[in-house]
C-alpha cells in the first residue's frame, strides 16, 4: 500500500478515552487505510477507508485544531488505526502534538519499520509508548498479509527496533482460535521484557463475515496463552493495558 499523503488522510476522532493511553486521558485519533486485512478485524471502515457518512472521517489540520483546543483537558494522544505509520506526515503531526505539550502513544502492526527508523531519529518525532500487534508466528504473516512484500521481515524489524529504542511499549495479541503455542514462542523471540497483553477475540463486524460464526475466545483460552507467554519467560497478562 502506497504512503498516505496529507491531502488524502482520513482520520476518525474519539475526543476522549480513559482506556487507550495508559494512566491518561487521551484523544485517539483513528487513521483510515492498513496494508493488513486480517479477516478477524473489526474496523472494516477504517481499512476500506469506506464510509456512508461523509463527517466520519477528518483531516490532519482539523485532527490538530481539536488536540490543540482540548489540550488543557488532555493528557495525551494515541495514534492508532487502520494503520496510523503508512500517513507519510506522522512524523510532523507526532512533533505538533508534542509541541502543545501532549504525551504521543503510537499502535501499530509493525508493517513499516522504515517510518518507525524515521520517528526514532529526534526526540521530537518519537512517540513516548509503542502498542505492537503480534497476530500469529512471523513466518504465517503471508497467511494474512499475501499482497504485502517481506511482512514477516518487516515485522522482525519493527520489533527490534522497538525493543532497542528504549521507549516504553508494551505487546498486545488477540486469542484467536487459529493461534497456537508454535505462533507463541516464534512471537516470543521478538519480544523484550515488556508487558504482552492477550485479550479475547469476539466476532462481530469482522472483515472476513465466516469470522463473525466463530466462537468468542474463552476466558480459559485466553489465560492458557498469557500463561504460555509467562512459562517463555516473558510478562504474559490478561487484558489490556
Ligand atoms: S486488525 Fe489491525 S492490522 Fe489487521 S486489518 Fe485491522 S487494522 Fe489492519
């Protein structure tokens, strides 16, 4: 999928959450587009970037404008998606929210480790706390990612650099029914000491509607994965953060 330019970003606004950013209370700013189309996703709009109604989605100036007016109220600002690292602008809009003297936290599936070597290069691009995605073992990324180059090594890039960058982060992965502890310990070699998040897959307005007959995760499923992750040494936990 091509960079996301300035003229064409389409961004969908949360003004408020207490649940996105850890220990703040953030604005989220939804950025429409992914390269991904995991069938179990349930932002259908964002990633088609498809909408009936016109209001949904914002530009970059309008994103800002609302930061800008609230940041009295706001402790920080989550980045999120579709895919907020394909907007070729991420990096002037991560130095605009910092410049008003917000927090940035930065979700991502790990597809573009070239802007990420891009927003690490100053402290004034750099989000302050990283959410990666680890979906299943690198080498099945082809399963849900066929028309992207190199997914699997792009993901291992990504999680090295995070893992080196010394900004804190944390992992987050969904108890899909088609995980196994093989996706696991793959996963765990791509991962530091950070907390790594598991949390239940619910159907419901999945990309790929056959997702949406398949059964939740089991609160059971979910801890067997959490203590998979714990018995490889790494901080498994239930839950978001
Ligand atoms: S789940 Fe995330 S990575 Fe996958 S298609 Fe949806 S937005 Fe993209």
């Amino acid at each position: 999928m091509e960079h996301i330019t300035h003229a064409g970003v389409k961004i969908a606004l949360r003004k408020t959450s207490l649940v996105d950013y850890p220990g703040k209370i953030a604005s989220v700013l939804f950025f429409g587009g992914c390269e991904l189309r995991c069938p179990w996703c349930h932002n259908r709009e964002l990633v088609l970037m498809e909408s009936t109604e016109p209001e949904t989605f914002i530009g970059h100036d309008d994103a800002l404008a609302h930061i800008t007016k609230r940041r009295n109220v706001l402790g920080g600002v989550v980045l999120s998606g579709g895919e907020p690292t394909l907007y070729r602008d991420l990096p002037v809009m991560i130095c605009r929210i910092k410049d008003i003297g917000l927090s940035v936290k930065l979700d991502t599936n790990g597809m573009n480790p070239a802007m990420l070597e891009k927003l690490f290069e100053t402290t004034e691009t750099s989000p302050d706390y990283i959410a990666l995605d680890l979906k299943l073992a690198p080498q099945r990324y082809g399963e849900i990612a066929p028309n992207v180059k190199k997914a699997e090594d792009s993901l291992r890039k990504s999680a090295e650099l995070i893992r080196n960058s010394g900004i804190k982060h944390e992992y987050r992965t969904l108890a899909l029914p088609i995980i196994t502890e093989k996706d696991i310990i793959a996963l765990a070699e791509l991962t530091g000491s950070a907390p790594w998040y598991v949390r239940a897959f619910k159907p419901g307005n999945c990309l790929d509607p056959s997702w949406n007959d398949i059964d939740a995760s089991t609160e059971r499923a979910t801890g067997m994965l959490a203590d998979m992750i714990r018995t490889l040494g790494k901080d498994g936990i239930v839950g978001s953060s």
